[in-house]
C-alpha cells in the first residue's frame, strides 16, 4: 500500500492557499545550513514592527461611575488617544530531519516601548495595582506585553511502517488543534486541546491555529488506509488561557491576565493570591478521520477530556485575598466534515461539552478562611453543565476577473448553547444569555505587480455579535462577548519580492455602550516583516 496523508478537506486545502503567499516569502529566504547533506537543517527568522495609535479618548460612559467601573477601566484608562503599541518581534525556527525523524525548536521575543514606560491613568482610587503607582503599568503585565523571551515549539518527531500502515509520533513542547474552525476555535473541539492568547486574539481576524499556545505532549497519528487514520494524545503539563495583560489596551478585567494584582469590592480591594489547579489529571483526546469517496467529504469524530484553560475567581474577604482557578474534568464528545459545495469550500463541526462550567454572579465564589484551595472536580462550589457547540465556515478563492486579480471570501459562524445546568444553578449569573451566536467575514481581493515586485491586497474584515454575553465563555464570539456589536477592519497588505510584508489596517468596534466594552477603543494599526 502507498502511504499517504487521509485527505485534506477542501477547507484546508483552501486556507492553505490563502497563507501561500505570505508564507512563501519566508520559506524562499530560509537559510538552509546544510544543503548538500542528508540531513536538512533549516534555520528560519522573522522580525516584525507593528504599531498602533488610538484614535479618540475614553468615553466617560466607559470609565464612570467608579463604583460600579472600577475592576473594568483600567485597560481604557492607561492608554488614551495616542500610541497604543510600538513593538518589535522576533520568532526564530530551527528545524532538523532525516528520512521522516527529526526535531523542532522555535522560540519569539518582543519589546514593546508603550508598556515599558508611565502610562496616562488619571484615577488613582480605581486603578487596580500595588507594584507600583496608579500610573505605572503592573510588573506583570510589563513583562507580558512589555518585553519577554519565550520558547514556543520543543519536540522530536518520527515515523515506522508496521505493517501496511504507519504511524507518526511526536513528542515534547507543541500545539495542535482538531476540527474546522477559522476565527472561533474557542467555541469548538480546539478548546479542550490548547490554551489560548487572546492577547493576539483580539487582533480582528487572527485565525484560531495562530493563537494556539504549545503544551507538553506526546500525539499519535496511525494512519490505517489511505482514507482513514486515527489520533490520540496525553498532554503532561497544564497550562491556562493567556489573557490579555491587566491594564493593557485590550484588557476590559483588570483583576484577570498577567499582571494581575487587586480585585476591587469598593469597601476592601483584595489582593491576588496565585493559581489554584488542582491535582494533575493528563488531558487527552482520540479522534477518528476517514474520507468518504461516495460523498466527496471528511468526516471527523472526537472525544476530548480536559481541564478548562479560562478562569474562575474565587475570593477569599477575610483575608483580602483572590484566587484565579481552573475547573477540571470537562469531557466533549464532537464531529466535523469538510466538503465542495460548488465552488465554495464548506466545513463544519458540533460538539457538546459536559461538565462545561457557566459564569457565576460576582462575589458568589469563595474560599473559607484560613484556607488556600478548592475542589475543581464533581464537587466544585461553580455552576457547570451540559453544552452545545456549533462552527460553520466557508472559503472561496475566486480567480482572475476585470475587478482583481484573484480573490478570497472567508466566513464562520458560530453559536453556543446551555442544554442544562447541572450543578450550582443558584448562583448562575442570570443576566447571561443561555444561547450566544456571531460570525465573521472577511474579503480579500488582490492585485498582482501594481509596481515591479509589489502585490497588493486591500481587505474588508467584519465580526458580528448577533447575541453576545454568553453565559458559557466571556469571551464569546468577542472579547468581552458583546451583544449586538462587533469590529469592522479596513485593511490593505502588500507582499514586495516575496521578502516583505507590510499592512496598515483601521479597526472600528461597533455596537452600544453598555454592551461593548472596547467601543471607544477604535485604533489604526501598521505592521513590516521580513524573514531570512
């Protein structure tokens, strides 16, 4: 038998040619260390300068009254109309591999001059810090938007025939997402598998695999037939949803992210007191692909165990102090296809999660005195339940016509919905919708050598909350899950000799002000990159 990958669906297929022409570039300037040995040694490098400049000031409406905007301005207040990021970074690559086995290290680094400086709050009563003056940035969220070196991808990879099968292996410091969705892997089986930045998420049009953080495992992939495979993995280490850094730009909680330190009652501020995760539980899931020649589609089948990477908070009032949590033992049995309907490239997934938790009333979350844990399994104090999940996406790379060169049009729409409620119903935040839906379109024509070398791609980029405040996930179908508004993104990208990239984008939140919290938060951003 010939071994071959089961079949990409066409979804796949699709946004693999959409990233073509960015990624290109990069792959023609990688240096190759080796190019006359059996080994390939790649040795890959981007740098990238963005910044971003805030269009008006806080709305008043946005930042007052104190009382009841006190944990919630912070990210309004530090930056007002002006510069809201100047930032370098750097991702370097380096990639080894031999006959099918070999390794891969990535690491990135960044420095941004906004957050390594005072910022412009004005309310020293409601600024949520204890590091440092009200108009200082947390010591914490210096570092996570500031300035920082990480490593991101450590692993070796391999891969045997046993039989008239094979199977692939890969082990160490990686991340990997199953299913179909484009903008809102949250919402889908891609939760239970990798944290989140929803630091780079709430970028407009970030896609789900760029925001995925890597995480100790070991994964399988046994490949049966030429049509049907299998996976499994077993995460080691737990790591949570990166946040956006308390009192940064796209922050809208100022107790929550890194950088974190106070959670303000207005009769006591109580003091961050770390992490509770519990015993550690490996995370896992298994998932069955197979293509099916009669109708021309992948069908996908998934079941998952997982700690949840989003928070709960838990005070403690006696003792002035709050914890951040991450509830356990949430399983999710899911499926996906992907397939041609004309033109168009469709794909779509449904899941349901057991044991989701569901967003409690402020203050109803507390850890007793003298105490400095809580169970996060079947016998936790939040509300839990049983949902349901939904993703449906498109693209359509459209040819040359008389108005572009070529063309892409991207979609997803996405709902979520309570079936139950398990456990803790009393102390449900009923304010909360039980069912939440957006979307997301994006169109993308472009122009081939306006100029010797240049091509251009103009784009217009709008997500739609159709009902936001999700009783399920805060951050549902956008930050801060709005309801009724979104973000509209005018933007143009331009690719010179397949070496540099640069793009100047205007983002506008849309949508009312006591149910959008980033309204006021309109900015112009540019960004350059190159790779060598």
């Amino acid at each position: 038998m010939k071994h071959k990958p089961v079949k990409l669906h066409k979804l796949g297929h699709a946004v693999a040619v959409l990233a073509g022409g960015l990624l290109a570039g990069a792959a023609a300037h990688a240096m190759d260390l080796n190019p006359d040995g059996d080994w390939q040694v790649r040795w890959d490098n981007t740098l990238k300068y963005s910044g971003g400049y805030r269009l008006k000031n806080p709305d008043s409406g946005l930042v007052s009254p104190a009382a009841s905007k006190r944990n919630n301005d912070d990210g309004d207040r530090n930056i007002q109309k002006g510069l809201m990021s100047n930032r370098m970074d750097w991702l370097t690559e380096f990639d080894v591999q031999k006959d099918g086995f070999g390794f891969r290290m990535s690491a990135a680094a960044w420095y941004d001059t906004v957050y390594n400086r005072s910022n412009d709050n004005n309310s020293a009563s409601t600024a949520n810090i204890t590091s440092g003056a009200y108009n200082q940035f947390t010591n914490g969220t210096q570092t996570a938007a500031g300035k920082n070196i990480e490593l991101l991808d450590l692993f070796a990879f391999g891969k045997v025939d046993i039989g008239d099968t094979r199977l692939s292996l890969r082990a160490g410091q990686f991340s990997q997402i199953w299913g179909t969705s484009l903008f809102f892997g949250n919402n889908g089986i891609a939760k239970g598998m990798a944290p989140i930045d929803i630091y780079k998420l709430n970028i407009p049009g970030t896609t789900a695999k760029e925001t995925t953080l890597p995480v100790p495992q070991i994964s399988g992939t046994w490949q049966l037939t030429d049509s049907t495979s299998v996976e499994a993995y077993v995460q080691a280490k737990f790591k949570p949803t990166r946040l956006p850094p308390a009192g940064s730009y796209f922050s809208s909680a100022d107790f929550l992210g890194p950088g974190r330190e106070v959670f303000d009652l207005g009769t006591m501020k109580l003091n961050y007191a770390g992490e509770i995760k519990g015993s550690h539980s490996p995370n896992f899931g298994v998932a069955l692909n197979t293509h099916s020649d009669l109708l021309d589609t992948d069908f996908g089948f998934y079941a998952l165990r997982y700690q949840d990477t989003s928070p709960q908070v838990f005070t403690q009032v006696p003792n002035k102090r709050y914890w951040i949590a991450y509830p356990q033992n949430i399983r999710v049995l899911g499926s996906s296809f992907g397939t041609q309907v004309g033109d168009a490239n469709v794909s779509g997934e449904m899941s349901v999660r057991f044991g989701q938790p569901l967003a409690a009333k402020q203050g109803s979350l507390s850890i007793a005195a003298g105490q400095t844990n809580t169970n996060l399994g079947s016998s936790a104090a939040y509300p839990t339940g049983k949902t349901l999940h939904a993703n449906l996406s498109t693209v359509n790379v459209l040819g040359p016509s008389a108005l572009w060169g070529g063309a892409s049009l991207t979609g997803e729409l996405a709902a979520n919905h309570v079936m139950s409620i398990d456990r803790n119903e009393s102390i449900i935040d009923t304010t909360r919708n039980k069912t939440s839906v957006g979307a997301r379109v994006i169109f993308t024509p472009t122009y081939y050598q306006v100029l010797p070398g240049l091509d251009l791609s103009p784009s217009i980029n709008l997500g739609w909350s159709f009902k936001g405040n999700s009783m399920i996930d805060t951050a549902f179908p956008f930050a801060g899950s709005p309801n009724k508004g979104g973000d509209l993104v005018l933007g143009i990208s331009g690719v010179y000799l397949s070496k540099w990239t640069a793009n100047l984008s205007y983002v506008r939140y849309l949508g009312k002000i006591d149910t959008q919290a980033m309204l006021d938060r309109d900015y112009i951003r540019f960004s350059l990159q190159t790779s060598f």
